[in-house]
C-alpha cells in the first residue's frame, strides 16, 4: 500500500492581502492564531452574516482572527471598496479585518483563494467557493482544517466547534 502525502507548495503565511484603506497585510502577522477567511458581498442575500461574524470577532478575539473578501464573483458586489467598509461598519458595527474587493474564482482569483482552491498549494483539499459568505478555517499552524457552507451560520454549532478545538 502506497499512501501519497500532499507537501505544502505555499504557506498560507507568504501571502499577502490588500485592505479597504490600500494597506497591504501581510498573512504571516496572524501567526500562532486561527484564521476565518470570508468570501462577502454587501448584496447578498446572506449579508446578515456579518452581524455574526462580528461577534465571533468579539468573542474569539484573542485566538482567531476574521478576514472579510469582498467579491463580485457572484453577482452581489457593486460598491467600491470604501463604500463596502463603510457599509460594513455602518450597518454590522464590523471591526475585524476587510481585505479589497477581488475575485475568489476564476482567472482574476485573489491569491489566498487560490490557495484556499487548489490542494497543489494547500496541501489538502480543492476548496473551490460555492458562493458568498463561504467559510474557511485555517489553524494557527497554517494548515486548511475547515470549509463550511455559505448558509452555515457564523455562531453556528459548527463553526464555534471548530475554533475552540484544537488541531495540533
């Protein structure tokens, strides 16, 4: 029996985002905590979604970190980037983190997205994005540990489940 293990292409940690302000952020300062990666889009039907997500910012706080990708992928992006973080912080009260507006499929995808799709980068699954408010778990080693449905709830059972185990 011949058992194939996947090795790392990329870490997660030597990608880089660009927030609503231009500011690039770099994945490796979230280091040693958990990450909550967020496919939105301000005109979804989902868009409720970020009161929760809100609140696990609050709520985990010191041990996970939440990061918003705006995304016209599907349809329900049309506002620019300062628009969507005033949007965001207006309506949800959101303080965690809102990386610009990018594609997460397709040729124009975001770098961290592709990551997230492709196996050959993450080491262990296609997670290719279904539609908005799809979420992504990634441990505090880096490691893609959780894809959960854009109809999951973010104080779901499933997901405060998820970032209160441990991985390691």
């Amino acid at each position: 029996l011949l058992i194939t293990v996947l090795a790392f292409t990329t870490s997660i940690y030597t990608l880089q985002f660009t927030d609503t302000d231009g500011n690039t952020v770099n994945m490796s300062s979230h280091q040693g905590k958990k990450i909550l990666l967020v496919n939105i889009a301000t005109n979804s039907s989902r868009v409720g979604q970020l009161a929760g997500l809100q609140q696990l910012h609050q709520t985990y706080g010191d041990s996970i970190v939440v990061i918003a990708f705006p995304s016209n992928s599907f349809g329900h992006e049309g506002r620019t980037n300062a628009e969507i973080k005033t949007f965001c912080q207006n309506n949800y009260g959101v303080t965690f983190k809102i990386a610009a507006k990018n594609d997460v499929i397709g040729a124009g995808i975001q770098p961290i997205y592709n990551w997230l799709a492709q196996s050959s980068e993450n080491g262990v699954m296609n997670g290719t994005v279904g539609n908005d408010f799809q979420k992504f778990l990634v441990d505090k080693n880096g490691n893609l540990v959780g894809v959960f449905a854009p109809s999951i709830e973010p104080m779901s059972a499933a997901i405060t489940t998820a970032l209160t185990t441990n991985y390691e």
